[in-house]
C-alpha cells in the first residue's frame, strides 16, 4: 500500500440504479450499479483504497443496502443529512449540481469536516425500526383516507372505507407484531416498559423511542435535547436579539414527544406543573410545550440511565 493512498475520503452520490463515487485527494471518480454485484465490486474496490471515511447521502432509501454493505465490511462511513452538504456547496460557491458534482463534494465535505461515523444496526434493531416505521406509514395512510372520504363521492366511498378497513387490520397486526419483537429481547422490554411507565409516555411513544432513539439514557440531557431537535439554538448578532428556534434532530421522534408531551401537560404532575408555570410567567403555549418536551425528555433519559421506573413526586 502506497503513502498516497492513506487517509483518502471518499464522496458517494446515490440514486436508485448508481452510485457516482469520487475520492478527493486524488480526484478518481468512477460508477456503479446501486444492487448486489455492483456494491460486492465496490466494496472490494474500496477496501483496496483503505479509505479514512467515506461519505453518503441519507436518500430516501436508497442508500440503504449501501450503507449496509459497507459497515458489513467494517469500511468507516458517515451517513449524513443532504441539507448539510448542500449548505457545504454553497458555501464553497459551487452552485451547479449533478451527480458526478454531488459525488466531489460529498468527498470534499468527508476530507474538511470529518463527520461523526455511521455504526449500521444489528438485524433486530434494524428490524425493530423498519416495524415502527412501518406503522408509522399505515397512521399516515389511514388519516390521508379518512380527509378523502369526507369529500369523495358516493360512488368513491364504498373503496375508501373498504381501504380503511384494511388500514385498521394492518395497523393491529403491526401492533402486535412490534409488541411481540420488544418482549422478546430483555433490554428493549424493560427499557420500554420502565417509559410506558410515565404518565404521557404509551406503547407507541414507548416502542418508537426504543426503536429510534438507542441513545436514550447513554447521553447527557443535553446532548440528548440536541439529537432529538428540542434544544433551542440562539439566533444573535451584534445588537440583534432573535428568538431562539428549535431545528435539526430526528423528526419522527420529535413528533412522537410531541404528542406524548401534550398528554403529560394534562396527566403527568411534573410536566403540568412546569407548563403551568410557564404560561403563568407569559411564555407562549408553543414555547412552553417545547420546554415541557425538553423537559419530558430529560426525565426518560435519567429513567433509562439509572435503569428506574417513574415515581409519581409527593405533593408538596
């Protein structure tokens, strides 16, 4: 192995039938077929580069099988969010965008900001996520149909509730299906049983955070806050005092947290409480929710890293 081919960063654009990939300190850019022959090629071809990371795209999906292969072979990747290398193109005045472009910056993004390393789930983790999303997919589903059938014809209707009616079977398989796969491995089945514990927290919010939020109760709360997308960032400069705004994180847990917080505001005594408290100094109710799912969120992560169950406070 020559010097020169230590410490290469490797850029990968990925599309449902290619992948564009560029390596940045040599400028080599080549293509290959996004299924399995071209990825057993590719991750041969890299393994030969030893790269020191390698750079994709979260892409609807399709970079999935990729990501997969390439931790399989312990290859260092990051997968990152596509707003953040837009804004590095930007940045570097590089307006244009094709693949062949998108694969060179992403290579470039690998070699100046060096981010944080992708680490693919086991099987059953993987599992465990795919069902939440899943069901999270038959929720969406269902309630774009139930808006249609307040509009659609008579002719229509009788589809749509026959639809609905499907919807409503695979959302209780799913149920059961994920209720079972957590009962199944230890770990999961007291982590979810000690969140569905808290007042606001049910088996939905329970599972999702199991499934979607591994980190919960290995992290400080605030860089938990910063994962999930509930720590506010400051919008300052020079004399310019903005309002600070939540952003980022992992939406899907942000929405489950959400739900879950406005049912503590009413159930559990520390979140009322606190919301109480905030609306009586004059914080706006969305303010005062984001702090209460802040707050939330705080609680499950100490539940989880002390490994105890919710305690209802004593009154004082």
């Amino acid at each position: 192995m020559s010097t020169s081919e230590l410490g290469l960063h490797v850029g990968m654009d990925v599309s449902k039938a290619r992948l564009d990939v560029a390596v940045h300190e040599s400028g080599e850019q080549w293509t290959a077929t996004n299924d399995g022959p071209g990825l057993s090629r590719l991750v041969e071809r890299l393994t030969g580069l030893h790269p020191a990371r390698i750079v994709v795209e979260a892409s609807g999906g399709y970079e999935a099988l990729l990501v997969a292969e390439l931790c399989a072979a312990s290859l260092p990747v990051a997968l990152i969010n596509p707003k953040r290398a837009r804004e590095f193109a930007k940045a570097l005045g590089v307006l244009a965008k094709t693949d062949r472009i998108d694969a060179r910056m992403l290579a470039h993004f690998a070699a100046a900001v060096q981010p944080a390393l992708t680490h693919w789930p086991e099987a059953d983790a993987q599992r465990l996520a795919e069902l939440v999303t899943r069901r999270r997919q038959i929720v969406n589903m269902r309630t774009a149909e139930r808006n249609r059938l307040s509009t659609a014809s008579a002719t229509l209707r009788p589809r749509i509730r026959k639809h609905l009616d499907w919807l409503a079977e695979e959302l209780t398989a799913l149920n059961t299906e994920l209720y079972d796969f957590i009962r199944q491995h230890a770990q999961w089945r007291d982590n979810a049983d000690r969140l569905d514990g808290v007042p606001g927290i049910g088996p939905v919010t329970a599972a999702t955070l199991v499934a979607e939020l591994p980190e919960l109760g290995q992290l400080s709360a605030k860089r938990i806050a910063a994962l999930v997308g509930v720590a506010p960032f400051n919008h300052e400069s020079g004399r310019h005092r903005g309002k600070r705004h939540i952003q980022g994180g992992r939406f899907s847990v942000r929405s489950v947290l959400y739900m879950a917080t406005l049912a503590a505001t009413r159930f559990n005594p520390v979140i009322r409480r606190f919301y109480e408290r905030l609306r009586a100094a004059g914080k706006e109710k969305k303010v005062a929710i984001t702090a209460c799912m802040r707050k939330l969120l705080t609680i499950l992560n100490a539940m989880l890293r002390d490994q105890k169950a919710w305690r209802e406070p004593a009154e004082t």
